[in-house]
C-alpha cells in the first residue's frame, strides 16, 4: 500500500491544486502543474515491473491518500499509466467510512481483509508520520520512503515531514528504488541493530545497512539539540482502558519484551543489545578518540541492567581510548520513575532536580561522552545528562546519547 503525494510522485506543484475544491483536474491550469510534478524513473520501473508479474507472483499493489479520487487519478495517469493498482483509496472513502484518516488504520484493514492477507503479508510505504503510524496501528511494516526530500523547498511545510517520521523509528527508510526492493525481499535486513539481530541478522551483513536512526532532540528551553542513536524500538502500552491507538505488534516484540522485563527485576542484558552497542559505537567514534562511554544508572531497588550492559562492552573493546564507567551520575533521593511522569515539563523538572555528577567522577572537559540508556521518550533524562556535564565544562558537542530503544507512541485518527 502506497501513499500517493512525495512518495510515489514528488507533487509540491500541485498542492494548490490538490486543496482547492474548486479544482478542475481535467483543466489546463492542472494539466500545466503536472509539467512540474515528477516520478522517479527508476522507481516507475519498479512498480511496472511489479504490476507485469504473472498473476501467481504478483503483489496487490493499492494507493492510500488522503487527496480526492480525481486527482489521484489524474496523477496516476500522468506518471504511472503502466502500474496496474488494485485498489485506490482516497479522501472520500475516508469521509465516507466515518470521517477517520491517517493515521486511523481502517483504510489498511479493510484492505487487507478484501485482498484476504495477514499482517505480516502487508506493507505501508510513505513519506510522513501518518503513514508510519496508521501502519504501525494496523500491525503492518511501516516503509519510509525518502525519494524526493532533496527537491522539496526549504519553506515549503512538508519539508520536516521526513523527520517527524523518521522520529518514529520505521521498519525501514529507503532512499532509492533498489533499497525498496531489497526491503521488500529481505525487510529483517533494514530493521534498527537491535531487531535485526533478533531476527538473526548478521553483523557482517547489518553493518552494510544504515540499520540504526540518528535523532535530534530538543528540550523545552533554547539549547542546541542532542544527537541521539537509537537500535531499535519500544512500543507503548495503553494510556487509558479503551486506548485504541497501541500497536497490535506490542504483543510479539521482541525489544519490547527484554525491556518489559526489567520490571520483574531482571538484570540480564540480552546479547542482542551487546552485539547492536558494539557494532554501532566504532561507528560514531574512533578507537583512538578518548571518550567517556556512561550510562543513565538505575535507581535504588531496580534492576541494574545498564550497568551490566556497561561491564560487557567494556570487555568488547579492551585495547581502546575508551572508559567505561558507570559511576559518572548519580540519583539524588526522592527521584521519581521517568515512565509515571506522563507530560515532558515534569520530566525534565525531576531530572534537574535530581541527577547529578556522581562524587568520585572527575570530570574530562576534553574527552567526548557517550550516555547510554535503555529507552527515549521526550529526551529529558539525556538532555539532563548533557547539561550536568556543560556545566562541569565538557563542551556540548561532545555528548551524545545511544539508545536501545525509541518509545513510538500512535496518535488517534484526524481530519485532514
């Protein structure tokens, strides 16, 4: 299931068009925007060769948009009259059907009960956080597709679209139509470090994928943002009893799971995390480069499993620049549980308030930090670590943050 706009057809040319309900797209002021508009080549040939499969080996391929049926189908016929689509669902199928679009999942799943597939047999390729997350909700791979991000002008709105997706950690971004294919035929190999090995993926073959998401994140005051690796995703629990937005792939993820089980006081450090850390970290510094490698500590009375996680990459990379040591910060009693702080102001306030340079940690304003912890969800625990080390006079640019997981979160379906 495709979306239509800046996924298969770059259409900044047309948004003028595409929102005026007044619009003829049969007219030749639409008919002269569309010399504006354009499709990748090699992409068209993909889904062309797609559509020609015999018909035991062909894949349903269908369009979900929120643009009106006229104008998707004056767009497909304009730059992919070739591409036979199975199904094209648009913003009146949307009104019509109860007045829920993206990222509402219904869409998906009526689809996918007409063509008669399962979850695991369905994939959503688009370009922004709806499309990730109606994905997402309706159990399905999620693709982020970023072919025509560089063409987009710099003030045009949808030009961070890509990113705001990209915060939700997708089963894969592709920048080509080649990369497409390949996570189509082999999708364990473009999933973030963490899952990939889960999946038994190989280092040697992960290493040659762009399997882990670098974010910027951002606190509540004016300050540079904070680089952020993340390996891999946790996704939420309800919010209330009739949460309807959680992910039916909470329940069989496997990252989801090890991290839940620390809950149960559970210190172990699966080897996945181990494996994903070890081959992310040369990545993003050299051996050389005399760095600080941390992580957030556990609170009094939890389980100790970044700590432990530390003790083994120290035994990963014994011959390095690199210090491991868990005693960097340290908790100030009466420190509250970040996950029982819903709203980010709080979270940043019992960070402030509480965490500080540990008493035996001498400081090294010239070295670069790395903050390990187990999930990112608004940035506060992290970014508070880097401020406790400004303020000790390590140069912001120097910290950055590594991640096993990036809680995702879904929105409830909009209007457009």
């Amino acid at each position: 299931m495709f979306d239509l706009d800046h996924t298969l057809v770059f259409t900044d040319a047309l948004q003028t068009h595409r929102d005026d309900p007044q619009c003829d797209y049969n007219g030749p002021a639409f008919r002269e925007a569309l010399q504006f508009a354009h499709c990748d080549y090699q992409l068209r040939l993909f889904l062309e060769a797609l559509s020609a499969l015999p018909a035991e080996h062909r894949p349903r391929l269908a369009i979900v948009t929120r643009a009106k049926h006229a104008y998707a189908q004056a767009v497909l016929q304009q730059f992919l009259p070739k591409v036979t689509f199975d199904a094209l669902r648009c913003f009146e199928d949307a009104r019509d059907g109860g007045g829920v679009y993206k990222p509402h999942p219904r869409l998906v799943l009526e689809l996918m009960a007409t063509f008669d597939v399962a979850a695991h047999e369905t994939v959503v390729v688009g370009d922004d956080l709806g499309d990730v997350e109606m994905a997402y909700r309706a159990g399905v791979t999620s693709i982020l597709a970023n072919f025509y991000w560089q063409r987009r002008d710099t003030q045009s709105p949808k030009k961070n679209e890509f990113f705001y997706a990209l915060d939700a950690v997708p089963d894969a971004v592709v920048d080509t139509a080649k990369e497409l294919r390949d996570a189509l035929c082999r999708p364990a190999e473009r999933l973030p470090f963490v899952e990939a090995f889960e999946q038994g993926v190989s280092p040697r073959v992960a290493l040659r994928k762009p399997t882990h998401v670098k974010l910027t994140v951002f606190g509540l005051v004016h300050a540079p943002g904070l680089v952020v690796h993340v390996l891999g995703r946790y996704f939420a629990g309800p919010r209330h009893e009739h949460d309807a937005t959680v992910t039916p792939r909470r329940a069989t993820h496997g990252t989801t799971r090890n991290i839940l089980a620390k809950e149960h006081g559970d210190d172990r450090v699966p080897d996945t995390w181990v494996d994903a850390c070890s081959l992310l970290l040369p990545r993003v510094l050299s051996l050389r480069t005399p760095t600080v490698i941390t992580i957030i500590p556990s609170k009094r009375g939890r389980a100790r499993r970044m700590e432990c996680l530390l003790v083994r990459l120290s035994e990963r990379f014994p011959a390095s620049s690199w210090v491991f040591d868990a005693q960097v910060f340290e908790f100030m009693e009466g420190a509250a549980s970040q996950k029982h702080l819903p709203h980010a102001p709080e979270r940043h306030e019992n960070i402030e308030q509480h965490l500080k340079l540990h008493e035996t940690h001498v400081v090294q304003p010239r070295y670069r930090y790395i903050v390990l912890d187990d999930v990112l969800t608004t940035g506060a625990t992290l970014l508070g670590a880097r401020h406790v080390l400004v303020g000790a006079g390590v140069r912001a640019s120097n910290v950055q943050g590594v991640v096993i997981a990036r809680n995702v979160r879904c929105r409830e379906g909009r209007r457009p």
